[in-house]
C-alpha cells in the first residue's frame, strides 16, 4: 500500500490526511478482494523499516491503527472475516498489541476470508527469526537438521503453513519490493500499477486479477509441459 504521501501532497494536504484515506481504502479493497473470490488477502502496513520516519508520523500511523481495530473489529466479527498478523507484534505499544490479539481471537474460528496485516514486518528480520526458531528446534531435539527441507523451514516463517501468494501488487509507481515475503513470493506474479494507494479501487484489483489470469505460471516448467495438448 504505495502512496499515501504523494496522494496528501498532491492536494497540499498533510502526509497524514493521505493516510487516513488509505484507511479507507483499506476497508474498501478487504471486501472487494471477498467480493473478487480472494480467499486471504495480506496488506503491508507498517514495515520494520518504518520506525525510522519522523517520529510525529509513526505516533499518528499508530494512533490510525489503534482507531481501524477499534472500528473494526466487530466488522469482521459480523462478515466473518478471520483476522491476522505477521511482523514482530511484540514490538508494536500496547495497546495496539491487545487489539491485534483480541481480533485475532475473536475471528480465529473464520474459515472463508482471511485479511492479515503485516505490521512491523520485514522478509530479512523474518528469515532471522525463522532461523533462529529453527536452530532451537534443533537443538531441543525437535528437528533434525539432516532432514531440513524448504517445507519444513518455511513453516518457521510468520506465515507457517499458510499458502504461498499468488499475486502481489504494488502501487504508486514504484517497481520494488522492499522487503516483502521474498521468500513467499518466489514464484508469485508482480503487478505494478501507478494508481496511489488512497485512489486504488475495486476497479483495479479486478483489473489486476484479469491481468494475473491472463499470465502463465509456469514454475520453472515449459510452456509445452503445462499444456501438451496446445503444441
Ligand atoms: C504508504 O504510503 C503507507 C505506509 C508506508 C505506512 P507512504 O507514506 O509510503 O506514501 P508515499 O510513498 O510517501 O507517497
Ligand atoms: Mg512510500
């Protein structure tokens, strides 16, 4: 979620207006995904990296996500949307810690939809701990380091066993992707749009899907090897 800044600058507003529309967006683009047939849909919130901008914006960009759970939560409680996390939540003031847990808690049994938030999250910072959680199991006796795999590694990471993405787009324009599940987006398709954040609409996403529908997903595989009939 690219853009918020350029979006408030744009219309000599404070970098902070461009924020409270992105909530907006945010809450718009997590019933369109349901709407599309998304079955888990994870948006980058708040990256490790993010700390280090001036310390009046973070205050506010924790303040607007306190105000989003808070709003919420029973939202997801009603349309029955399972709510999680990746990122180091440990880290994040408290009181948007208990938020994040009690929605957590309270959508948990949600089998349908999932919106995850990556809140504090990085794919290096990540890969550490994953890493680090791994080692221990090895050394408790519960793995064994002979048998690691990417199946079993990739269960260490914050999204475990959940499903690798399909799709991943960016907005604004940018042609990066600053440290965002690398790992599980190995083989997954790159949509870049110009469209900032607080401007992204239904309209897009299902743009973007089309577009995702349209690509071959070969996995290392020929073209021929996909669909032999097709030669
Ligand atoms: C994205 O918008 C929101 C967060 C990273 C929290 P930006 O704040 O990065 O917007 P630009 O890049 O300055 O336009
Ligand atoms: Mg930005």
């Amino acid at each position: 979620m690219d853009g918020n800044g350029r979006w408030a600058k744009q219309r000599g507003l404070p970098r902070m207006e461009g924020h409270r529309r992105g909530v907006e967006t945010v809450r718009t683009i997590t019933f369109a995904a349901r709407d599309l047939g998304v079955k888990r849909l994870t948006l980058y919130a708040f990256s490790v990296e993010n700390w280090k901008r001036p310390q009046d914006e973070v205050g506010a960009l924790m303040g607007l996500l306190e105000f989003y759970l808070k709003k919420e939560l029973d939202t997801f409680v009603r349309d029955k949307v399972r709510f999680e996390t990746i990122g180091q939540t440990q880290d994040m003031p408290a009181s948007i810690r208990n938020l994040l847990e009690i929605t957590v808690e309270k959508t948990k049994h949600f089998t349908e939809y999932t919106l995850v938030l990556a809140l504090n999250y990085g794919s290096r910072t990540e890969m550490v701990d994953a890493t680090k959680a791994y080692t221990q199991a090895v050394i408790s006796g519960k793995e064994d380091l002979a048998q690691l795999s990417w199946p079993i590694l990739s269960k260490y990471l914050y999204t475990q066993s959940s499903a690798d993405p399909d799709l991943v787009i960016r907005t604004s324009g940018e042609t990066r992707i600053s440290n965002f599940l690398l790992m599980q987006a190995a083989y997954a398709e790159f949509i870049f749009t110009p469209v900032l954040w607080p401007d992204f609409t239904k309209a897009n996403l299902a743009e973007a899907i089309t577009e995702y529908t349209k690509r071959e997903r070969r996995f290392g595989l020929t073209s021929e090897q996909l669909s032999p009939k097709a030669q």
